[in-house]
C-alpha cells in the first residue's frame, strides 16, 4: 500500500493530484485549511476509485501543532507516508512594496515557506521510522521561482526559498531513501487563474489576458514524478502555458 499526503488539497491543483493519485493506486491523505472543499475531494476520489481510503483532516500547515496532529493521524490510520505534495499556498495583495504590512508578508510566509518545511519535517520523521522506510516530498514551486509578478515580492521570495528547500531536503534525504523534487507551474486552469482572462498587470505596466492550461496535465506530471523508483528523482520540472509570458518575461 502506499500513502500520499496532499496539502491544499480542497481545490485547484491539489484536488487534481489527489484524484490521479489516487486513480494510481494512492491511499490519500487530504489536508486544507476548510473541510467542505476536502470533502468534495473525497467525493471525486470516490467517484474515480470506489472504495479507496482517504483521510481528510482539516489543517492549517503554518500551524506546528496541526501539522503534528495531521501526521500523528496519517501514521495512526493510514500507517505510513510514501509521498508528501507541498501544495498549500497562498499570495499576498498585489500592492505596492513599501504598502504591504508586515502581517501580509508574515501571512505568505508562514504558509508557502514554514509550512512546506512543518510538513516537509512531519514527513521525513516518518519516512525514517516506518518499514520498509523511505518516501518521496514534492514541492508545488512557480514560475515564481524564477522571474516575479509585478508587485508580488512576498510570494515571489517564498518560492525562491522553497527552490532551495527541494535541494537541501533532496540532499540530506539521500542517506535515507528520501526523495525530493519541485515541480515548477505556470498558468494551470484554476479558480486562481480565472481572472487571467480579464487580463493581469505585466511587467511594462499593459494588461494582458494570459492563457492557461488544463489542471489535469499538472496532475499527470506529478503522477509521473510520484511513480518513480527510489534510485531516479525529477528534482525540478517547470510545466506551464505554452503561450504565456514567462520565457523573455521582463
């Protein structure tokens, strides 16, 4: 049997990794901050694999004490962690640098960055104990890993530092059979990316509608991550809109 725990798992790229992991052969562990939102991934879970095991478990990853609670959990009833997504995340208010508050910066910070490593932490923990030991971590990065937003500097910054996060779990994981890797987004069809068809501020000031592409083509390149042998690992993978403004951005 093996066990994924997703993070952020109530929407958008989470539900959709959850599901195809799940169709893999994952029992599933789904983590958010809101219950409905997982419990409609469990439902499409079901729909998809009548029968498979999912634990939902309301949590907010930049809390130490939930993210102990939700592994605690994962152990208890799933036995056992092969792959952790690092998918939660959220932004900031797209303002002026010297307009954001400390709290705002603090808020993305605590999320994109403490949280991936609170899990990231959970994770490795089990991943030494359990028999056979062992697992794979696979961080949600961005395009913003690589170039900016406009006025996007607290997200930005985080994914930057999750980008050097993958290398040093990827490098101390090594004498434990532990696995890591980022996988690097840009324009996945989501509700987050809606309003991309009204136009986004570029670089130059313009707006400009974006183009996105189908979420299920990130969940298939997960999937592929997910299902390699221990001895291979895809350490980074940039999979984005073919048309959008990333390559040359600025």
């Amino acid at each position: 049997m093996r066990v994924a725990v997703i993070t952020g798992a109530g929407s958008g790229i989470g539900r959709a990794v959850a599901v195809r992991l799940a169709a893999d052969g994952f029992e599933v562990a789904l983590a958010g901050r809101r219950p409905d939102p997982l419990a409609e991934t469990a439902t499409a879970i079901e729909q998809v694999r009548p029968g498979a095991r999912v634990l939902a478990r309301p949590t907010d990853v930049a809390d130490p004490a939930a993210v102990a609670a939700l592994f605690d959990a994962v152990e208890a009833e799933l036995g056992r962690v092969d792959l952790l997504f690092n998918n939660a995340g959220r932004g900031a208010p797209a303002v002026p640098l010297e307009d954001l508050t400390v709290e705002q910066w603090r808020a993305v910070v605590d999320t994109n960055l403490t949280g991936a490593f609170l899990c990231a932490q959970a994770a490795v923990r089990l991943m030494k104990r359990q028999s056979p030991p062992g697992g794979r971590i696979i961080n949600n990065g961005s395009i913003s890993a690589h170039a900016p937003r406009p006025r996007s500097a607290p997200y930005t910054a985080t994914k930057h530092a999750l980008t050097g996060l993958t290398k040093s779990i990827a490098l101390d994981g090594r004498a434990h059979g532990i696995t890591c890797g980022q996988i690097d987004i840009g324009n996945a069809a989501t509700p987050l990316t809606a309003r991309m068809a009204d136009g986004v501020p570029q670089p130059d000031g313009s707006m400009r509608v974006e183009p996105t592409f189908d979420v299920e083509d990130v969940a298939r390149a997960v999937s592929y991550m997910a299902g390699l042998p221990p001895e291979a690992n895809v350490l980074f993978m940039t999979v984005m809109a073919t048309e959008m403004p990333f390559v040359g951005r600025g």
